[in-house]
C-alpha cells in the first residue's frame, strides 16, 4: 500500500455522470513517500493538506486513500 501527504484537495459537488451518486466527495493530490504525486479519492473522514494518508484501495482504476 501507498502512503504519501496531502498536497492539494477539494470537494466535488459537480461529477461526471459515472461518480454522481457519490457527491459530494473529496478529490486529493498525494504526494507519494516513495516519489511522485497520485490523483485520488478520499475514503471515510475528511483530509486536510499536510495530512499522512494511506492508499486502502482501488475503486474501478480510481485510488482511495484515508487520513492516517
């Protein structure tokens, strides 16, 4: 599993047909401790930028980190 820190987020209340049923949800930029960044969805409470996250799965392609 992945494990990074916040580097940007923001909520989505305006998704694409495939992800409507989820809005309103949190989309993160993951700076990765093993180099990179990564686009993912947020699983469960809230992150804030700065925060450690983990990588808990992967949802049709789409990755899904939580606060840890």
């Amino acid at each position: 599993m992945q494990t990074g820190t916040v580097y940007t987020e923001t909520i989505v209340h305006l998704a694409p047909e495939r992800f409507a049923a989820d809005v309103p949800y949190q989309v993160i930029i993951v700076v990765l401790d093993s180099g990179g960044r990564i686009t993912a969805r947020v699983d469960g409470d809230r992150v804030s930028i700065g925060d450690h996250v983990v990588e808990t799965e992967n949802r049709e392609g789409v990755p899904v980190f939580r606060k840890l």
